[in-house]
C-alpha cells in the first residue's frame, strides 16, 4: 500500500499530486472547457455514496497543466474499479493545450493511475469519453454512441429537426402542456418523484434525493439547467442538463409514461435545446445510448451528428469483463424491480444504484 500513499512524482517540471485544493480544481476544469462531471461537486456527490476521491493533478511551477478526475468505487457486490467519471459519460485527461508539457503530463496521469489501480486491487480502470491519446497499456473501446447538436442559432437546431418530430413538438403544445424551468427546490423535488416512477419505469434503482441536491448545490445556478412540461400544473415530462463552458449535456431525463401520446418528452427536449442555442453554448449532447435503439433513433431525429464515445480502460490482472447496461442477466432483475412499491425502490434504490458505476 506504500504505492498508494506516495502521491508526488517529480518528472523534470511536472508533478503529480492527489489534489485538495477544489477552487484550483475547479478554476481548471472550467479553463479547458472540461465536462461538468469533472468539477469538485460531482465528486462530492459520487462520496456520498462512500466512495474515495482521486483527483489527480498535474502541476508546473504550482499551475495545473493536466488532470484526472478518479473516483474509487468499491463493493462485494459489483467489484472494485476507478472510474472517471461514475454516472457520467464524459471524463478522463483533462489538457491545458497551451502548455508544453501537457502531454507528459498526461502520459504521467495515465502512469499513475495504472499505479494506483495496481495497488488498490481493482478490477479495472474505466476511463469514458476519453479523447484518442497514447495510453500504454490501456484498452480503447467505443461501446456507446452520441449525438451531438451544433447550436448555430435556434432556427438553425429547428431547422435540423427531422420533420415528423417537429410536428409532434407543435402538438404538444397545442395540447395544453406548459413548459418551464425549475428554479426551487420544491421543483427539483417534483422532478426527483416522478423520476423514481420513471425509473421503476425501467427496472433501473434510483439515486437518492441527496445526490441530486449536492448536485443542484455545488455545481452552480448557470451549470444545471432543469427543464419542466407540465400538463394542469402535474409534472409529466422533465429534463435535467449540465453545463460549463461551450456545451450542455443531457444527463436526466424522466417521464410519465401514462402521458406520453402528448409528445412532452419531444417538447422537453426541444426547449433544452433552444435555451441552450439562445445561452451561447456552441454544443448540445446528448447522453449514451446504443447504437440502433429505440432510444437512439429518438436522439437522431433531432439532427445531431454521431458520435462514438471513446473509452480507455486498464485491467491490471491483464483482462475482464466491463459491465453493460443491456445485459440480458439483468432482465429478470428488472422485472421484478419494475414489481416495488415507490417508497421501497426510493429506499433500496439507492444503496444498489450508488455501486453501480454506469
């Protein structure tokens, strides 16, 4: 365990540190135009559900150049792995491209990772959304697929919209539905309710109220966007986003299925892209998805361009299994999910939810 505890590596300018500092972190991240999932809160998030934060950190004469956002998560049921970022598609290196070193640096984090990985006694590293870079020794994969919309301007993103869903959002709001944006917290509430029925909905364990509020707390009023279609003032369509810097990404997305002849999850989604359009973000993505799903063809009739998700990952022992959440082992275990009670998958949920990575 002496590796684990040895956190500073010295090559030439660079060093590598565990780091603490969240303002520096999270000044980083927003100056490389980072994903949200890496911002300090999202960690705070992920170690709600008892997880260790490796926020590794690349550094040059005290500035950071590169970083490495790591969550170790760890249970007897679904193993031991780090992962960047758990509940989130995109993660992995982080580059100042202005620095020289950066791409040492970078060679130094994937480096000490495999380091890290070895002395912990993982099952492996998981690395998502990665950008194409020389990783020795790791395995790049491309599982899940994107669409990502370029936001020219909102005639623009509506003038990309397939035909056929351009007239289902204009029926939804013909059809009495208003569209709002959560601003309280009594709305994210309403969201996180009809989000446990949404996910029983699926046979998928809720998280807890608690990670969404550490993430409405900590991330910032401008970087969550919570986007409500409201049938009589009920909640039957909504969208939770997450920005920073030149993209939003769709992260969660529910629905009362008992409704959804209304077409509010078409209507939902196009305003999170005309706010997003009218905010000045340059990019709309989308979260993962398999490639020829039902939930894939949805995404693509909005005009977005495919894209793979580069993924990186290192299994010390030399191979294994990474999970999937298609797997057919899991669809008995979703049909007796899709069987409980509200009150006991909003408490079970989220003790089987946390552990699970995807």
């Amino acid at each position: 365990m002496s590796d684990i505890k040895k956190t500073n590596t010295t090559t030439a300018e660079l060093t590598i540190e565990r780091c603490s500092n969240s303002y520096e972190w999270d000044r980083f991240v927003e100056r490389v135009d980072g994903p949200p999932y890496a911002l300090w809160g999202w960690g705070d998030a992920a170690e709600l559900y008892g997880h260790d934060r490796w926020y590794l950190a690349a550094s040059r004469d005290d500035d950071i150049v590169a970083a490495l956002p790591l969550v170790h998560m760890k249970s007897r049921l679904f193993g031991s792995k780090l992962v960047s970022p758990p509940y989130g598609e995109r993660g992995s290196v982080l580059l100042d491209e202005s620095d020289l070193t950066a791409d040492r640096a970078a060679t130094r984090l994937f480096e000490r990772t495999r380091a890290l990985a070895n002395a912990l006694g993982v099952d492996f590293v998981s690395l998502r959304g990665s950008r194409v870079m020389q990783a020795p020794a790791y395995e790049h994969k491309n599982r899940f697929v994107t669409y990502r919309v370029p936001l020219e301007s909102t005639e623009t993103v509506w003038g990309n919209i397939k035909d056929s869903r351009q007239r289902q959002i204009t029926q939804a709001e013909d059809a009495t539905l208003t569209y709002r944006t959560g601003e309280t917290l009594d709305d994210l509430k309403a969201y996180y309710e009809l989000s446990l029925r949404s996910m029983r909905g699926h046979g998928t364990p809720p998280h807890s109220f608690t990670f969404h509020k550490t993430l409405w707390d900590t991330l910032g009023e401008d970087n969550v966007h919570l986007g409500m279609v409201e049938r009589d003032g009920e909640l039957i369509n909504a969208i939770l986003d997450f920005s920073l810097g030149s993209t939003v990404y769709q992260w969660g997305v529910v629905n009362d299925y008992e409704y959804r002849d209304l077409n509010g999850g078409s209507l939902a989604l196009w305003k999170s892209l005309e706010r997003a359009a009218e905010a000045g973000h340059e990019t709309y993505e989308f979260g993962r998805t398999r490639e020829g799903s039902g939930v894939y063809l949805f995404k693509k009739s909005f005009g977005g361009r495919k894209t793979w998700y580069d993924d990186l990952h290192y299994f010390p022992s030399g191979s294994g299994e990474l999970p999937h959440p298609e797997d057919d082992s899991y669809d008995q275990v979703k049909k007796v999910w899709r069987r409980l009670p509200i009150p006991v998958t909003q408490y079970v949920g989220p003790q089987i939810r946390g552990k699970i990575s995807l």
